[in-house]
C-alpha cells in the first residue's frame, strides 16, 4: 500500500512538472471589439467589458480589465469650449447672446430658419452680452449656430419667436 502511495505521488509530481499548466493571457470573451492603429496611436476596445474600478498611486494608475491605459487624454484650460448662453427663449424681439468669458478665437452667430436659409448672418459675439434684433421677423423656429472664425460649430441652440 505505501508503494502504491509512493507511485501516485511521484506519478503527480511528474505529470504536474511536465505538463502543460494553465496559461493566462490577456484575453476576454465580448461580444464585440476590435484592436486599430494609425501611426504611432493605438486603441483596443472591449464592448461589454465595464471598468470597475480605477485607483491613482503614487506609481501610477491602476485599473482592472484587460485594456490597461497608457495614454490619458484630458482637455487643456486654453482650449476648453467657451459658455455662450441666450435668453430669453422664447423670444418676442430682442434675443441675448452671452458669452461668458473670453476665446482666443473670435466667435460668430448665425440665425437660420427651418428650411435652412441664413436669416442673420456673422454677428460678431462680444465677451457679455450681444443683442440680436428679431423683431422682424415672423413667429416660429429659428436656430442660433455659434461657430469659430473658421466655420466650426461650437454651438447650435433652437430658437422660438413669438408673436
């Protein structure tokens, strides 16, 4: 009985030292994903894989899941959008453009109608308030396009007339 002991043991030892053992890769069983780069940027995407937690140390972050970042990517103060506000909405005849502090870029409002046609076109925005008159114009809806100099939207806000 204890050869018969000695003999499963060793044949455990030997099987344990010369067989293959689990491996574990970074892989994830989804529904989705996909790995894609475009010169020296990549991103690998996992749909249905949630991050659950993320803690900051001081020798780095860490996260859990399989997509480990290593590019965090946040919007720097100089070029973060500007607060354009309007009131008031709905409007009878003179709309209020705020814009609440200032660009670097000069920023332009167009007014437009519904059927797309250019109502009033490149007013300048000033730092605090710009007034557009739209007391000839009829009852309805009409959207304020806020853009950059170079035609970008920033910003479009729908717009109703009264009377």
């Amino acid at each position: 009985m204890k050869r018969h002991s000695l003999f499963l043991v060793g044949a455990l030892v030997f099987s344990a030292v010369l067989g293959k053992a689990q491996s574990l890769s970074p892989e994830v069983i989804s529904t989705a994903g996909g790995k894609m780069q475009a010169g020296s940027i990549q991103l690998a995407w996992t749909l249905g894989e949630t991050a659950v937690a993320r803690w900051n140390t001081p020798q780095g972050m860490v996260t859990e899941g399989f997509h480990q970042p290593v590019l965090e990517v946040t919007l720097l103060p100089e070029y973060t959008a500007p607060t354009v506000r309007i009131a008031p909405n709905p409007v009878q005849s003179t709309l209020n453009v705020q814009l609440q502090e200032q660009t670097k870029q000069i920023l332009f409002a167009n007014l437009v109608d519904v059927q797309g046609r250019v109502l009033i076109k490149r007013t300048t925005l000033q730092l605090g308030n710009t007034e557009l008159d739209l007391s000839n114009l009829p009852a309805g809806m009409y959207f304020l396009n806020v853009m950059h100099q170079n035609g970008k939207t920033l910003e479009v806000f729908k717009v109703v007339k009264t009377r």
